[in-house]
C-alpha cells in the first residue's frame, strides 16, 4: 500500500505540474491591414536567447516564401535603423510608440512578436514539446489584429506506466522492471530526437515552431501591398512623419493613449501522442 501511494503521488505531481493554464490576449480595433510590414525583434520572455532569433528568421522566411499581401522589410534592414535609434533588443520597444517605430522604419505595418514559450521537457512516461508566441499587428499607431498561438505535442507513455505501477502494487517485478526499463527507453528515445534536431535545424522545437507560423499564416489579415491608393496614402503619411521630425516636431499627440485591455479566452492547439 505504501509502494502504491508513493507512485500515485509521483504521477498525480508530474500531471498538475503540465497543468494548462488559460492564456488571454487584448481584443484588436478592425481596420485596413499595412502594405509593408516590419518584423520586430522579438520580446523574448522565456530564457532561451538563441531560440528567440531563430523563431523571428523561421517567420521572416515564411513570410518572403508566401503570398501573404505584404511588402516584408528584411529584417537587416530593420534592426539596422532601430540601432540607430539606440534599440538593441525586442524588450525595449516598449519605451516608444508604434507611430515612432513606423516614422523610423519608414513602413506601415509593425508586427510585434512575444515569444512566451519554449518548453522542452522529458520526465518518466511523459514528454512534452511547447512553443507559444503573441502576435499583434499594427497600422502606425492603430492596433488591428492580435493572436496569441501555441502548438504542444504531448507524449504519453501509458504501456510503461500501466506496468510500472501495477507491478508496483501487485509485487510483479517482472512487470514492474518492464515498466521501469520502457520508461528508460522513452527518455532516450525523446533526448535522441532533441538533440536530432538540434543538428539538422539548430533548435529542438523547430517542428513546433514550424506549426505556430503555419497557424500564424493561417489567421492573420492579407497585407494591403496591392491597394495601389492606399500604399501612396501611407507613403505620404510615413514622409509627413519625417518632415514633422525633421522640424523637431513632435508625431506623438495627446490623442494617442494606451488601449483598454479587454480579456477573453483563447484556447491552445494540443497534440498527444500516446503510445
């Protein structure tokens, strides 16, 4: 009874901590989507620096690969200019506007990326595989469109388990070392994989990240890059921008204030796999 307590508890700690939990997002004012858009540096909030980078080149690279509505300003270019403003990295766009962004990139449309997850975990009869990333997509100062997209490919090793624990309870050592020996197995097995695609793609969540930028494309609004009209009234709006800070004008207006943040549920993409 004893044996079988300890083992109930140990899988009752592993499944409440991979507990999901609810994710909220801000709800976005519609309006016409930009015709040339700039990647941001991501806001990386997890503590893989490396995987933030790439996560930010995966997206770039899909968006010139797909027909998607938008002039993308390479992403050279882009950190280039946001250097020579003094920004250096994803977390400190929040000290400027979005208007100021759009005058010093000279586009349009901001896409503004919070990379919230990277999670690679490997226990006894469970494995799990998370990217989660926030999108907001601005038109200068105007807020449009926001997601918030997360992909998890779960593993459960349910055989092992079944025999790690009845084997435990019923005294089969037999059974018991199955178990414990599948279970040794698996994590190998998951470690293999990782560091496999750590080789072949520079990142262990490349696969994950792959399916949150597919979903990405699969949501966000076509660009406006063949509303000849409206390209010619932002790229008027963009040289009015500059002349006003040229004569050392300010383009930010008493108008322009912090959006009322508005929650709602959002669900996540989850995808067993048993075994």
């Amino acid at each position: 009874m004893r044996k079988y307590k300890l083992f109930l508890l140990f899988f009752l700690l592993i499944f409440i901590g991979c507990t999901s939990t609810k994710n909220y997002v801000l709800k976005a004012t519609p309006s016409i989507p930009p015709a040339k858009l700039a990647i941001l540096p991501i806001n990386n909030n997890t503590n893989d620096i490396a995987g933030g980078s790439i996560f930010r080149k995966l997206i770039f690279k899909d968006f010139q690969q797909k027909n998607s509505g938008y002039e993308i300003q390479d992403l050279e270019e882009t950190d280039k200019l946001l250097n020579e403003a003094g920004i250096t990295d994803g977390g400190q766009l929040q000290f400027f506007r979005p208007i100021e962004l759009s005058e010093i990139l000279g586009v349009d449309g901001l896409l503004y990326i919070d990379l919230d997850e990277l999670k690679f975990l490997t226990y006894p009869y469970y494995h799990t595989r998370s990217v989660k990333g926030t999108f907001f997509l601005y038109n200068f100062e105007k807020l449009i469109w926001v997601k918030p997209i997360r992909v998890t490919t779960k593993y459960f090793g349910i055989k092992s388990m079944f025999n790690t624990v009845s084997g435990a309870i019923s005294g089969d050592s037999d059974r018991l070392n199955d178990g414990l020996t599948q279970a040794g197995v698996d994590i190998a097995i998951h470690q293999g994989i990782k560091y496999a695609t750590i080789a072949g793609f520079k990142h262990e969540l490349i696969p994950e990240m792959t399916l949150v930028s597919k979903k990405l494309f699969d949501n966000i609004p076509r660009g406006s890059q063949a509303n000849l009209s409206y390209v010619k009234k932002s790229e008027d709006e963009i040289k009015y921008l500059r002349d006003k800070i040229s004569n050392k004008e300010s383009i930010v207006t008493d108008e322009m204030y912090v959006e009322k943040k508005e929650k709602i549920d959002v669900l996540e993409e989850i995808i067993p796999i048993l075994n």
